[in-house]
C-alpha cells in the first residue's frame, strides 16, 4: 500500500473533496437557516405561522401523501409482474415506466394541461362534471405522481430480479397464495429496498417544483405548494421569509437524509 | 418434433409460472401506467397534430428558443464535465480511503435528491449574488455569477452531484485489487495505472453518470431558474421557455419546445446507453469487432 | 544465492503471518513455495514482488536489498492466482504494457516493443489471437497470457501465485509440463506458490515447506519425500497413514519419545494369508474399506486396531472389504513435536537384509 498511494496525494484528495462538498452543498443549506434567522426568531415564527404558509405545508403533505401510496401500490404490483413471471412486452413496460425520468418536469406539467387544460380533449368532460384538474389540487397531485411514478417500482425491480424466485415457486406449490406469498416471502426481502424507494419518492414529492408550478395556477391558499409559496416570496423580495418557510424543507430534507443513509445501512448488512 | 416445439412455445407465450396472481399484477401495472404515463403522454400527440407543420418548425427554429436550447445544452454540457471529474475523485477517495468524516461525506452526497430545488435554487441565487457571501468575494473583480450562464451552470453542478458518484462507487469498489497490482510489478506509476487500467474499468459507470446529469440538466428547472434570471438570448433555459409560452397561453410554442427537449434526452440516454453497453460487451467476451 | 530472505517477519494486526523466514533460492532454479492455505506463503511471495513490506528483516533479490524498493523498480514478474489480466486490453496490449509504460523515455526501444510482444507471443504459443480480448480467451490460454505479461520486461525473478488453481483438473496437468519447458527455456529463477504436493514435486527443482509462518524444509523434491526433516513435512508429503500403537506391530520397538508414526503406502506390503514369504515379519490385517482409483486399488487395513492405507497393484486381482490379508511394513517414520526419525523393520533385517 505504501507505493500506490503518497500520502500528499491521498490527503490532497481528501481535502479537494472536502472544499467542493463544503462550497457545493453544506454552504448552501446552511444558508438557507442563517437567511432565515437573519432577522431575529419573531420574524422567522411569523414567516412560517403565516396561514398561506400553513396552506401550502398542508397541502405539499397531502400531495406527498397521494404520490407515495400511489406509487407504492404501483410499484409492488409492477415489480412483481415484470420480476415474476416471463411475457411479451415485459421491456416495453419497463421502458414505458421509466419515461418520467428522463422528461422536464415542466413537460410533465404540460402535459396535464395538454389532457385536462382548455385544448385537452378531456376538458368538456370535466367541465360536464363539473371538475377541475388544472390549476386545481387534482392536478397537483396528478403532477406529483406522474414526476415520482418510477421511484419505487425501480428500486424493487433488480432487487427482486437478483433474489429470484425460487422460494415464491416452493411456497405456490405448497398452495399458498399470492397475498400469503408476497407477504411473508417477498416482503422480508425487499423490505429495506421498498423503504428506500419510498424515501426517495417522498423527498421528491415534497421539493416538487417544475411540474406543479405549470398545473397550479399560483393560487394563494388554495393551490399553492411550500415550494411555491417560496417561490412567490422569493419573487416578492421577502427574501427572509422565502428563506424561512424554506427551513421548513431543509428540516424534512435532513430527516430524509438521514433515513436514507440508515435504510441504505440496514439494506446492505442485510444482503451481507 | 413439430408438435413439442409447437406446445413449448404456446407455454411461453401465456406465462406458465406457478406462482399465483399474473392477471391481477399486471392488471394494476397497465392500468396505472395507462392512466398516468401513456394517456397523457399520447395527447401530447394528438394535440400536436392539431397544428401545422409550418407552424410547428416557426417556433421550433424561432431565435429566441434556439438560444435557449444553446444555453441549456451548453451549461448542462459543462456542468456534467465538472460532476465527471469531481464525481470521479469523490467516488475515489469514498471507496479508497479512510478518514475522519467519510461516512458524513458519503452521506451528504444525496443532499440534492433530498433538498427541494426551489430551496436550492434561491439559496444558490442569494449566496452567489452581488450582496452574497460567495458572490460577494467575486464581485469586486467584475465577476457575476447569479443571473449569468456562470450561476445556471452552478446550480447544474449542484444537482448533478449524485449522480456520476453513485453511478462510478459500487463499481471502483468491486474492482479487483490485482489488476492495479499487477500494473505496479510490470512499472507504472501509480497515475499510469490510473489512466490506463481503473480509468477503462470505469468507464461505463462514468458515462452512465454522465449521461444522467446531461439529461436531468437540460430538463431541470426549480434550481435553475431563479439563478438564470431569465434575460432572453443571454440566460433564459429551454423549460423556462416552455413556461414563458405557456404563460401567453402558446400551447403551440411550448409543445414544439418540449418535443425537442424530450427527443434530446432520449438521443442523450439511448447513446449513452449503446456506448456503455458496447464496452461491457467487449470485456465480457461477446463478439467483437 | 540469488533471491535471499534473511528473518523476515511481518504481522496483519495480531496475526503473525511470517516468523523469522529464511532461505535462499540459487539462479536458473524454479522453486515452489508447499504449503496448507493460511500458511504465510502467498505473504512470501507478495513480500518479495513488493506487494507487502515485512515488519523486519531483509529481501535480497540478485543480491540488493529490496525491502525500500518499491514494486515497479524491483524488477520482478508476477503471475496472479486469477491472472488479473487488463480486461480492456487486446492480448498484444496486454503483453506490451510493462515495455510501454517503462521505456517512455527512449524512442530507439520503444520502436522494439511489437517484436518483442510477437517474440513472446509465438513463445506462449498465442500466434493469431493479438486482437483478443481476455474475456475471449480459454483460462488456459488467460495463463499463457499472464504469463507472457510477466515475462516482457525481462524481470530477474518470475513469481507464480498459484498458477494453476483456476484451471480445471483435465488441462491443469498438461500445463504443468508446458510451464516447466517454459521456464526452463527461458531460463528465469521461479518462485511459485502451491497447495497442491504433485504440483510441486511435478515442476519444481527445489521445494520449500511452509506452515505456520515458518520454513519448515528446503531441498529438492526427492530429498523431501524420502528424508523429512520436520514432522509437518513427514505428514504433508505423500499420502500416509498415522498409527500411535506403532509398536504392535512386528519388527518394531518402542522408542522413548516418539509417540507416533507416519507409514507411507508404498512401506507397506500385503500378501495372501497362504503365500506369505515373511511369516515372521507379518501381522494379520482386515481390508475393511476397497476404492477403486484406476490405476490401483487403495485398500483401508485394519492392522492389530489400527487404520493402515496401501495401494493394491491391480495384477494381483481386485481385493474387497472383509478380506484378511498378511501385512509387512517395511519401515515407517516416527515423530514427536520436533523430530523425525526413520525406523526399519527390525524382523526382515534379519532375515533379509537386502530386501528392497
């Protein structure tokens, strides 16, 4: 070991990526929190109790909520139909799954205007029903969803195509079903890389910006999200309150963080 | 004969697992996708073919979207270059060395998946502003960075961090320890083993990574456009563009925008993804050349 | 001596992988490093590449000491268990790489490299797969390469980690002629690691037991099979049977201090019960145990309680479990924790003094 690596070179490293990690990512999230207590606690209490921002909180977690059941559910089904069983156009609805990720999310905004918005061929429909998509909570949500669609179901999928399924087929032939199956064969396995997913699902739920800020329409209190709202007040120039309502997210991006690098842990010992 | 293989194959066509629930799995999977991919992304179709192709091609090479188009390509070009090289050396010194603070430094590394953009965005924008406390250690030699293609790039970089360290990681930490070795004994300097033995191994990780941060850039938006300020021809971003037109109630203009930006990134993965796997493919003994 | 360790020493945290280790190996010999896994003598090897630094002690390679010298300058050939050949590297790349990367400075040698690469390439027998890829390539030929790899820098000492354990069993032993008419043709001081007895006595001039960190004997195949200097050589070398009642058997007493006793097969002698030449040297013996290997079969004996292996040639007709048989073991080696002494069989001295 002595020759490959001279310890200046090594330590010069180290410290290179010290400084781009400092410069890049913690000095900006500390930021973040210096800004928002530039003006003393009573101006950051007030900034993040003001009821536009409780709104929008509120409604940043309900959408976080719906895209991460949604794509739960959608992501054990798919994982198990494309990693169980062998069809025709298995890689076709991999790709097709795949999708949102490699779009704009402002184009995943666009596209629900293009469906639900004044030209989408869907809007006599709702207008019958009187409902509203875009410019209106359901089309958040719909945004959210569509933008984090593939985080699960990506997770599991080489998960579950690694572990194989030998015991699944030991477990049907002894005539157990496929809820007994998944729940007491399945699930034990990918249970860490589920959880990862889901984490990743929501920290991008919750920051989700380009897609929502096309279908919402900026609403105060009714359809704005926290990152919209901060957008809103950023434009105002409140810079401290944009920069405090913002410590709300750099709180809950910590926390996520952290869970992360815990699930990843467990994951990994697991596989050990 | 004839008739095995013909029952072998009518076997495979309908799926002949033994384990319970094909219908109802699949089931679900296409209808979600159908209600929430390939629905709306199909009316993106069919509202395009309301137009017509003059129109189309107009905002397609209208001046102001081929600036924009420049600037996001050109930024996001840049800031992958400079995610590969410090995306490389984090992944090294992670992988290679230990040292008080590794397990911090690995764990930070997601810091841009899990921080809303938005947040990043006006953090980036205010730090590196004229008043900032970066920006303001530059200002007084006449460098702007927020509201330049400059900050654009900087916040690229900024969210394209995971990505090629991620991607190289898992690779630099199952590569076979002999091979390096073996270069030492036959005399390379440790740099010379760098460049032609580990450089080549991971090399498909690094244009995975690459390829990611391209596309992600080109697309991204919350992060970027509060620190590009959106000045037309100088740094307004393809998706802002989108926006702008959107805002003017120009569904024509903004899906023409949005189709060539979605064509880009598939250009940008599908090469990706045919140069990775031409090299995998060499190393793994499969007909070559 | 050429290559020279002189007390060599070196631990990984309390483990204590290499005490004292010293021996010398003279130029033009190939040598093989014997020994069980976990001994210490991949560490041997490593050490003298320049891969480990020992604790303390000296490495003298054509006789400069080495142990500053770092891997790249020592000029030696390494050969890997596994080859760890460039993966993304034609076979001519990979052979040229020790040239390419030493004689940068020199344009006249570097205008040599391809002649010398083709030289070594028709030398291993690889004429027609340059453009390959490794991944394309046999293991057999993998080691050709590996093996034409190490040589291409003329290293003074060519170093072997296991050649050919990942090789299957059908090609292994046709590669151990072709690399001992390889090295001898080329005339390069060898070192090889092996835990494998027949491999070692197959290719090596000199063989080097090694257990537990220690040399345990040096000397050439023939005076290690035949004179063991240690217990542990007496018991690894050759397939042998270990007996603590030695003395029940006939023509041997007792010995203070030598508890026990190593019987090779080919010590030991069986006879019909009706046509038993040496009445008074015999014992009865039992076949309790008959497996067919091919060539002979091995026979398991019950000789008064105690387990004796011997072969049976097979022209004397197949034996099988229950069989009683006559039983003469002509000499066996007894050993304690140090010692290892060879023992005849007093009986058949006097009777026959010149048998065998």
């Amino acid at each position: 070991m002595r020759e490959y690596s001279g310890n200046i070179g090594k330590n010069a490293l180290i410290i290179l990526c010290f400084l781009f990690i400092v410069i890049m990512l913690l000095i900006p999230l500390i930021s973040v929190l210096a800004y928002a207590l530039r003006q003393g606690w009573a101006v950051f209490w007030e900034a993040i109790s003001d009821p536009y921002a409780l709104k929008a909180l509120k409604l940043t977690l309900v959408t976080t909520v719906w895209a991460l059941v949604i794509n739960t559910v959608f992501g054990i089904f798919a994982a198990w139909a494309l990693t169980r069983y062998r069809f025709r156009g298995q890689h076709i609805i991999e790709t097709l799954i795949d999708i949102p990720f490699a779009m704009s999310p402002v184009i995943a905004g666009l596209v629900f205007i293009l469906v639900f918005g004044r030209i989408g061929w869907a809007y006599p429909i709702l207008q019958q029903w009187d409902l509203k998509v875009v410019f209106a909570v359901p089309g958040i949500i719909l945004a959210t969803v569509f933008v984090t669609f593939p985080f699960v179901s990506r997770e599991l999928i080489p998960l579950m195509n690694a572990q194989g399924t030998d015991e699944e087929e030991a477990a049907a032939l002894m005539g157990a079903g496929t809820f007994h199956i998944f729940s007491k064969i399945t699930l034990p396995h990918i249970r860490w890389g589920l959880l990862y997913g889901m984490i990743l699902c929501t920290a991008r739920a919750l920051g989700e910006f380009g897609a929502v800020s096309v279908v919402s329409g900026h609403l105060r209190g009714k359809t704005n999200t926290l990152p919209l709202h901060i957008e809103i007040l950023f434009s105002e120039f409140k810079l401290t309150s944009a920069f405090a309502v913002s410590s709300i997210l750099v709180v809950l991006a910590i926390i996520i963080l952290i869970l992360k690098n815990i699930v990843q842990r467990k994951g990994k010992s697991e596989v050990q | 004969m004839g008739i095995s293989r013909n029952t072998r194959l009518r076997r495979h066509k309908s799926n002949n697992s033994v384990i319970p629930g094909f219908t109802l799995s699949l089931g679900v999977t296409l209808t979600m996708l159908s209600l929430i991919v390939m629905i709306p992304l199909a009316s993106v179709a069919v509202v395009m073919t309301g137009y017509s192709l003059a129109e189309f091609w107009a905002t397609l090479t209208d001046k102001m979207a081929l600036h924009a188009y420049w600037v996001s390509l050109s930024c996001a070009l840049t800031a992958a270059i400079i995610n590969v090289v410090f995306g490389i050396m984090l992944a090294w010194v992670l992988v290679r060395y230990d040292f008080p603070g590794r397990r911090l430094l690995d764990g930070l590394i997601e810091l841009p998946f899990a921080l809303p953009t938005a947040v990043a965005g006006i953090a980036l924008t205010t730090l590196y502003s004229d008043q900032g406390w970066i920006g303001s250690l530059f200002a007084p030699y006449g460098i702007k960075i927020s509201y330049t293609t400059t900050g654009i790039t900087l916040a690229l970089v900024f969210i394209g961090i995971p990505f090629v360290v991620r991607s190289v990681q898992p690779v630099l930490e199952k590569l076979d320890r002999q091979t390096e070795e073996a270069a030492a004994i036959l005399g390379a300097s440790p740099f010379t083993t760098f460049r032609r033995v580990i450089l080549p191994e991971l090399l498909p990780a690094i244009l995975t990574g690459f390829g990611l941060v391209l596309a992600r850039g080109i697309g991204e938006y919350g992060s970027v456009v509060f620190i590009a300020g959106n000045i037309p021809y100088e740094t307004q971003i393809a998706p802002l563009l989108i926006m702008v037109k959107l805002e003017q109630f120009n569904y024509a203009g903004a899906t023409s925008i949005a189709l060539v930006l979605i064509v880009l990134s598939f250009v940008i993965l599908f090469t990706i993804h045919r140069l990775a796997g031409q090299i995998e493919r060499r190393i793994k003994g499969g007909a070559d050349t | 001596m050429f290559v020279e360790l002189e007390k060599v020493n070196k631990t990984f945290g309390s483990f204590q992988a290499l005490k004292d280790v010293s021996f010398g190996i003279e130029q033009g010999k190939i040598v093989g490093l014997l020994g069980p896994s976990g001994s210490g003598k991949t560490t041997i090897l490593r050490s003298l590449a320049g891969l480990e630094f020992p604790d303390s002690g000296i490495i003298r390679i054509a006789g400069r000491a080495v142990n500053d010298v770092p891997a790249r300058e020592r000029g030696v050939g390494f050969v890997f268990q596994s080859y760890a050949l460039f993966r993304y590297m034609t076979v001519f790349d990979n052979i040229a790489f020790g040239l390419s990367v030493k004689k940068k400075k020199n344009g006249a040698e570097r205008g040599q490299i391809p002649e010398r690469v083709h030289e070594l390439i028709n030398l291993v027998g690889l004429k027609g797969m340059e453009k390959r890829y490794p991944a394309q390539l046999s293991g057999g030929q993998r080691q050709r390469v590996a093996f034409a790899r190490a040589l291409a820098p003329q290293p003074q000492v060519l170093l072997l980690d296991e050649p050919f354990a990942a090789i299957d069993a059908k090609v292994r032993k046709e590669l151990r002629t072709w690399l001992r008419e390889m090295i001898n043709r080329v005339g390069i001081t060898s070192i090889f690691v092996t835990h494998d007895q027949d491999e070692a006595i197959e290719v090596a001039d000199d063989i080097v037991i090694v257990n537990e960190g220690g040399i345990e004997q040096k000397g050439s195949p023939a005076e290690i099979y035949q004179h063991p200097a240690t217990p542990f050589a007496a018991r690894f070398i050759g397939q042998s049977s270990e007996l603590t009642d030695y003395s029940r058997l006939h023509g041997f007493l007792p010995i203070a201090g030598f508890h026990q006793a190593v019987i090779r097969p080919e010590f030991v002698h069986i006879f019909r019960p009706d046509a038993d030449p040496y009445p008074n040297s015999t014992d009865d013996g039992l076949v309790e145990q008959a497996y067919f290997r091919g060539s002979v079969q091995e026979l398991h004996l019950n000789v008064c309680g105690q387990r004796i292996i011997v072969n049976n040639a097979l022209d004397d007709g197949l034996l099988s479990s229950g069989d009683r048989l006559r039983v003469l073991v002509s000499r066996m080696f007894l050993v304690n924790e140090r010692e290892v002494r060879l023992a005849e069989n007093a009986s058949l001295r006097d009777v026959n003094p010149v048998f065998i």
